[in-house]
C-alpha cells in the first residue's frame, strides 16, 4: 500500500498541474503580441462574406511567412477553439488584410446555439489564463466586451512575450496549450507545459527517492561504482557518461557511495518521466496522455526497479526519452533556423548517448535518416549542414575519450582492459570479450520467436492490457481519413519499437526460461516500453479528439473521460507495484557481502568468480574500505592479457608466475608466460587461498597437491597432506554467517534470490562434504561409520532448526536417515529413521516433481513403507508377547 506521505506528494503534484499557465517561465525579450477576441457572431457587413456568420473568430496580428502559418496549423491552442478553421477569405499566405491595413491571421470556430453567455465566459477564462502576467498586473482578467467588436487586452507589465504560432487546425488531441509564448530553440512544449513537466518530474523523484535501496544492490550496481569510485573502466563498452556522472556522486555527502549512486539513478529516471509527458504533450497537446505515458512506464514493476539502482538503465531511458522529446520538437519547427538548431543539437544527444549503452543505437539508426529527409524534403540539407551534424555528433561521444586517459594512467584500482592502444579501445567499445552484437559470451539462447513471445507477455504485464490498447490505436490513428498532422512521427516511433524488438531478440542469445535469465534480459527491454508507453498517450488523445467531434464537445464529460483513464492506469500501477519497488529497506546483497568478508581469515586471498560475490566483495573492499588485509583476484579476468600487466600492482602479497592464468603452463604462441593453478598456489603456499563461488571448470590442475574444503558459500583449498576433522570442521563453520532472511522471500529473478540461496545452501555444505566423503573416500570401514553419523547428525540439526528451508534439503537428510540405517547402530532407533526417511522423500517429490529421478524416489519410498510397516508389526507383536 502507498503510505500517506507518498499520497500527499502525489495529490500535489497533481494540484500543480492546474495552476502552471500562472508561473510559467517568460518568453523572448523586445516582442509582443495582441491576441484579438470577437465575441459576437459575424455578420455578413462585418467581412462581406457570409461564411463568417455564426461564428465566434480569433486573430492574431504576426509576420506573414510560410513557416508562421505551417507552426500554426500544427499546434494546439486553449480547448474551446479546437476545431478552429482557415477564414476562407484570407489570401494564399493564410493572413486577412483588414481596413487598417494590418495583416492578421484569423482563425473561426462555429458557434453552438444557444451557448453565447458560455462561450463568452470560456473566453475570457481563456484570455486570462493566456495573459497570466496580464491579471498580476492589472487585477482582474479581461472578458472580451458584451457587445460587437474586438476586445484589445492591455499590454503586460515586466517582461513581454513573443506569440509563438501554436495554434491548431482541428484535427489534434487533447487540451491544448494556448497561445504559446516562446520561440527559442530546445525542447520546451509550449504554454506553461514546462511546469507540468517538472511537477511530474517531481513527484516521480520524490517516489524514486523514498524507495531506494540504502546499500549495494545486486548485478553490475558493485562494479560499475567500484569503477567510478576508482576513476577506472567499467565492464565493455565502458560506459564513460555513467562512469563520470557516478564519480561525482560518490563525492557528495551523505550516504553510502552506493545510496548516493542509487540517488543519481533515481533522479535521472525521474528526468526521463518528464521527457516522455513532453513528447506526448507537444505532439497531441493532451496533459492527461503525457501523464498516461510517463506514469505508466516511469511506475511499470521494470521501470521502477532498475530506476533506483546504480545501473546503466536509467541513464537509458533518459536518452530514449530525450531522442523522442527532441524528434517532436524538430516536427513541430516553425522556421529552418529552428529545426537546424534542433537537428545539430540531436545529433549531439546521439553520440552521447551512445557514450552510455549501446542498445540504442538502434533508434538513433531511425532518427537519423528521418531527420535528414525531412531536412532534404524542406530544401534546408546542404554539405555545410550535414558536416556540422557530423560534428556534433563526434562532439557527443567525447566522453569515451576518458576511457584511454584512465588506462594510461593505470592508479585504479579496479579497471577493465587496456585502452592504451587503438585496438584495446575498438576491442572494448565493440564488447569484443562479450562478442559484438551478443549479450552474453558462450551462451545458447532462446529462439527469436520465444523471445518475442516472453516479450510480448512482460509488456502486458508491465503495462497492462489497455496500455497496449491505446498504443495500437495511436498507430491505426494515421490510417484515419482526416490527416493527422503527428502521423509522420508515429510511424517513425512504431518503427523504432519494431527494430529494436526484432534485433534484439535475434541477438539476445541468453535462456529466458531461467529465472536469472529473464531478470538479465528482461531490463533491456525497458527501451522499447519507453515507446509503448508514449504511443499509448498518444493513442488516448486521439480518442479524445474524436470525442470533441460528438454530442460530447462543451461538456464536462469529454474531459472526465480523458483524465479518468489516465490517472486510473496511473494509480493502478502505483498501487500494484509500489510494495515490490520499495527497496528501502533491502540490504540484502550489501550483507552477503559483509558476511563472506567478515568470515575470512587476516591476510586471506579469495579467488572471485561470478557477478555477486565478484561485484559486491570489490565494492565493499574498494569503496568502503572493508577488510584491507584480503586480496581478491578474479579467476575470469586472470585469463585476459590485459588483467595482470595492469592490475597486479595493487594486489600487494600475491605473487603471479607469469602474466596469464592458463591451464597449459609455458609459453603461449604469442610469447605470453602462462601459468595454471596449480603452479599459483605453489608460489603462495603462505596465503590462504579460498574460492568464491567454484573454480573454473577448464583448470583442474589443483587437484594435485590441494583439496576444497567447504567454507560457508566459498571453499577452502587445502594441502592434501591436511588431515580432516570432521567435528573441528562442523564446529568452525556452523555459526560462519548471521543471516536471517526467510528462504524464498525474494523474486527468482532478482540477484536477492541469488544472494539468499547462496547463504542458505551455505548452511547444509559441511554436512554434504562430510557425507560425500563417506560415499567416496577409501577409508576404513569405522572411518565410513563415524562420516555417515557425523553427516546425519548435522542434517538433523539444520533441517529441524528451519522449518522452510530448500527443496533439497528434504531429499539430502532422507538419504542421509538411509545410510545409517545401513550401518544397524544401536543408538539410533530404526523405526525413526524409517519414518524420517519416508517423510522426507515424499516431501521432497511433492515440491521437487521435475526431478529425473521422481519415478525412481517413489518406488523406493513404496519398499520403504513396506519395511516401515513390518517393523512396526514385529515390534508390536514383541510387546505383545512380552505383556
């Protein structure tokens, strides 16, 4: 449930959406404009034209130009005068040339009948609201006269604004945005929606902000901070914009540095929310879609989750939103100065944002052509032109200069590859180590079909069925007889969608019927519900605009029935993801990590190996300053050539006997010393080495002169020659961690999951190694005895402490409870350990039933009733006898 503070914030935010007109920013300086408002119906004396009678008109003194009437044909102005209509007297340029002499532009609207008094009193509403500054000044707002003729308001007062052409023709949606009130190029939607947009901004921060994660979160969060920490590069392609932006971060105060990243995310997100209002408000001019659009996506379960956290996601949406805000900016141009501006600029924004991740190069790739065309079609595309958008985009992928400035400096102490060289850097920027075009390495993925399908399903259900409902008709939308003048735009927005769907699921080449993962793949598809979400804004002004040409237009209901969907769907989503989002409480990650080091031996090396314990135990020794006594190494990284020529100065205690972790020893063929594990330890024979989580499979040269001992979630590698006590090893490693999260409590997908299995799997390992060593080792027959008991008595111990605990934890003791049945031990009671051993098989086959082995546990617990049974016969016929 949303707590009361969080309503608050949004009821505010909501309110605000109402008074933005009053405190919107003030235009260009030295321009002014006169809005001229008829109340009155025309007459045929008043133009000599009988098509004026019955309307209401409105005209607006400005420069002729072809690019002035094209704006004004484009745009939304106050409600009450969609619909409004070209004077079919004006010349060709689309202005009336009145007695005076002065050009004008005059739009009309028919008048209903009998509404003269509403008309009049939505008019003057109109012109106050217009002229806010105007009713500061001046008192009161200014109603046009009761009688005939034009009503001139008064200048204001301060700063006067330009009259930008944002009128419409008609054929838009949505409320409008009055008569808009500046020029200047950017992204900015016109009359007052500036402020909407920061208000919704607002209240999506504020909600990002209450629900972050104070600590570490799971996935790529350790290392990306770990590498902004250490000004060093993150994992391929480098993410030097993320990188940056995170390394001032981790300077502010307050916080972990992994709360202050998690608060950038956060902030950046929120950013991305108003972008997407922007692109829906100035394309159909409806607030109730923008809103639609932005609270959607920016509160969909996706969204949420991967906004608050320190990962490259958030920055994303920014990008994709900016690309769309920017694309209806350029649409909506009034002059070839401002679409030139508006080109140059978004060009800038493609490079950099392919400074942060590289999936959206597949929108900038239908952007651009899109840009140029326009461009071309309008004459305005010379070499000149296109050169300085060449520029501007090699201006936005500066930040990758950073990449080869930290290699070369080489003081972090944590970094990824060697940039120094151009084929480092091509090697990095393509995610060569990964494969270019791949999103992970040696792995077989899921079908494209498949892929769309589970796309297809994670959209509806992080959008909702409706969602995707008013998208499509935002689509079918341009198909409609009356031209749409924001058709060109969703064609381009659909054709973004549709691309990046198809490559992605043809490159994605990881199992999304894994739970871990779908949680990978599923964050890269955030960028294509970005568009979803605006389409289906647009799709909603769209019936709102067909519900003006009904019995519904001028009254309360056509407004009702736009904003009503909206902030439904709106607060559906807050309602139904908000407790799953809430991360403020979640430390989960950030204590594994503090657990595995905190339980290392002074002066320990770990051998790293996976994404949680790699990542979370690098933040925590780099960032946080925890354990300075450990040295931790990865094992995936030692089998790069970049890794230790670059990194082995800051892993002080450690000797490497070469400059390459392989399993051949010797000279490799391109003259690199290569060394294998077993060759690693011998030259460290005074550390402790342990392995967090496995070793590599490709190496098992240790098997030599070491063995794994288990230590919690890690293993220890012992000399062979160590000779094992089973119940020193129980003791030593029974209270190794203080965890105390419930089992399951966390989605399969999520690294908590990951995290939670890895501590609770930890409980049960010295008891599995010391029963494995009994089924295994050649050892002596008492040997075997004291293992089976030792192993049973630990399961014992754990399964009875933990009422809900993991599946095979059922299956591990039932055969436990089998094997000392085997060895007829007088202190153990049989009939116990039958009964044991039938109740936790059974358990387990009723939760594990994809096991291969089901059929087989069944039968054997079928023999194992029948022994039950006759035990319990003999014992009772001995009683029987024996009273």
């Amino acid at each position: 449930m949303v707590p009361v503070g969080v309503t608050w914030i949004l009821l505010a935010a909501v309110l605000s959406l109402f008074h933005w007109n009053e405190q919107r920013e003030g235009g260009e300086q030295g321009g002014s404009g006169v809005v001229w408002v008829m109340e009155q119906p025309w007459t045929v004396s008043s133009f000599k034209n009988e098509a004026w009678a019955g309307y209401f008109a409105i005209k607006i003194p400005c420069q002729p130009s072809a690019d002035n009437i094209e704006a004004l044909l484009n745009v939304w102005t106050w409600p009450w005068w969609s619909g409004c209509s070209l004077h079919p007297a004006v010349s060709e340029e689309g202005f009336d040339v009145s007695e005076s002499g002065h050009k004008a532009l005059i739009l009309k609207k028919p008048r209903p009948e009998g509404t003269v008094p509403a008309v009049r009193e939505s008019i003057g509403k109109a012109t106050g609201r217009l002229f806010g500054e105007s009713e500061k000044a001046g008192g009161a707002g200014m109603l046009p006269p009761r009688v005939g003729g034009w009503h001139i308001p008064p200048s204001p007062r301060g700063r006067t604004r330009k009259v930008a052409a944002h009128m419409g023709t008609g054929t838009g949606t949505g409320t409008g945005a009055g008569i808009g009130i500046g020029t200047g190029t950017g992204i900015g939607i016109g009359n007052g929606a500036g402020g909407a947009a920061g208000a919704l901004g607002a209240a999506v921060a504020a909600l990002y902000t209450a629900t972050l994660p104070p600590a570490l979160p799971g996935g790529d969060a350790g290392e990306l901070i770990t590498a902004a920490y250490e000004l060093g590069v993150a994992h391929p392609p480098g993410y030097p914009l993320f990188t940056l932006l995170a390394k001032v971060a981790t300077g502010l105060p307050g916080g972990s540095p992994a709360f202050r990243v998690n608060l950038l995310c956060g902030l950046v997100g929120a950013a991305a929310a108003s972008l997407l209002f922007c692109t829906v408000f100035r394309l159909s001019g409806s607030h109730a879609g923008g809103i639609l659009a932005a609270g959607v996506f920016s509160f969909s379960r996706l969204t949420w989750q991967w906004s608050i956290t320190a990962e490259v996601f958030s920055l994303n949406n920014l990008f994709v939103g900016l690309l769309m805000a920017l694309t209806a900016r350029f649409e909506e141009a009034s002059t070839a100065k401002e679409r030139s501006k508006i080109s140059k600029l978004g060009a800038f924004c493609c490079g950099l944002s392919l400074c942060n991740q590289h999936t959206i190069v597949l929108y900038v790739v239908c952007v651009v052509p899109w840009v140029l065309s326009r461009l071309f079609r309008k004459r305005e595309l010379s070499l000149g032109h296109l050169l300085k958008l060449g520029l501007c985009f090699l201006a936005g992928l500066l930040p990758y200069l950073y990449l080869p400035v930290s290699s070369y400096l080489s003081r972090a102490r944590w970094t990824w590859g060697d940039q120094t060289t151009f084929q480092g850097f091509l090697t990095h920027f393509l995610r060569e180590e990964y494969g270019t075009f791949n999103l992970a390495k040696s792995e077989t993925g899921s079908s494209m079909r498949e892929m769309l399908l589970f796309q297809l399903v994670q959209m509806k259900s992080e959008l909702s069925l409706p969602v995707l409902a008013l998208a499509l008709v935002a689509c079918v939308s341009t198909a409609l007889p009356k031209k749409q003048q924001k058709s060109p735009v969703i064609w381009l927005f659909t054709g973004m969608l549709c691309l990046y769907s198809l490559f992605f699921a043809w490159r994605a080449n990881l199992d999304v019927t894994k739970p871990l993962f779908l949680g990978v793949v599923e964050r890269f598809w955030l960028q294509s519900n970005a568009v979803v979400a605006v389409l289906a804004g647009l799709g909603l002004a769209t019936l709102a605009s067909l519900g003006r040409s009904t019995v519904l237009e001028g009254t309360w209901l056509l407004p009702c029935l736009e904003w009503f969907p909206a902030l439904a769907l709106v607060a559906s989503q807050l309602w139904a993801n908000y407790r799953t989002c809430d991360q403020s409480n979640n430390y989960v990650v950030d204590k594994f990590a503090r657990n595995v080091l905190s339980s290392m031996p002074a002066g320990a090396v770990i051998l790293l190996r996976g994404d949680l314990p790699g990542n979370a135990l690098r933040y925590l020794h780099y960032c946080e300053g925890m354990r300075p006594d450990i040295t931790l190494v990865d094992q995936e990284m030692m089998t790069y050539e970049w890794y230790l020529p670059k990194l082995a100065k800051h892993l002080p205690g450690v000797h490497f006997p070469g400059n390459r972790w392989n399993p051949v020893e010797g000279a490799l063929p391109d003259g690199t010393l290569a060394f294998n594990l077993h060759r690693f330890l011998q030259v460290n024979k005074h550390k402790e080495v342990f392995v967090c989580i496995g070793l590599h499979e490709g190496d098992s040269t240790w098997r030599r002169s070491h063995s794994l001992w288990p230590w919690g979630t890690c293993e220890k590698l012992v000399p062979s020659g160590a000779v094992f006590d089973p119940g020193e090893w129980i003791r030593l490693t029974r209270n190794l961690y203080n965890w105390t999260e419930d089992y399951g409590s966390f989605s399969p997908s999520s690294w908590e999951a990951v995290a939670n299995e890895e501590m609770w799997q930890a409980r049960m390992k010295t008891a599995f190694f010391i029963f494995d060593l009994a089924e295994m080792a050649s050892v002596t027959a008492e040997m075997k005895s004291q293992l089976y008991t030792f192993a049973y008595t630990s399961y014992k111990e754990i399964v009875n402490s933990h009422p809900h605990h993991p599946v095979n934890w059922h299956k591990n003791y039932a055969i436990a409870c089998e094997r000392m049945l085997r060895l007829h031990r007088g202190d153990v009671d049989p009939e116990t350990l039958l009964a044991e051993t039938v109740k936790h098989f059974l358990l387990y086959t009723q939760k594990a039933e994809d096991d291969p082995q089901h059929q087989d546990i069944l039968q054997a617990v079928q023999h194992l009733r029948e022994e039950l049974q006759e035990l319990r016969r003999r014992k009772a016929e001995l009683r029987r006898r024996a009273g």
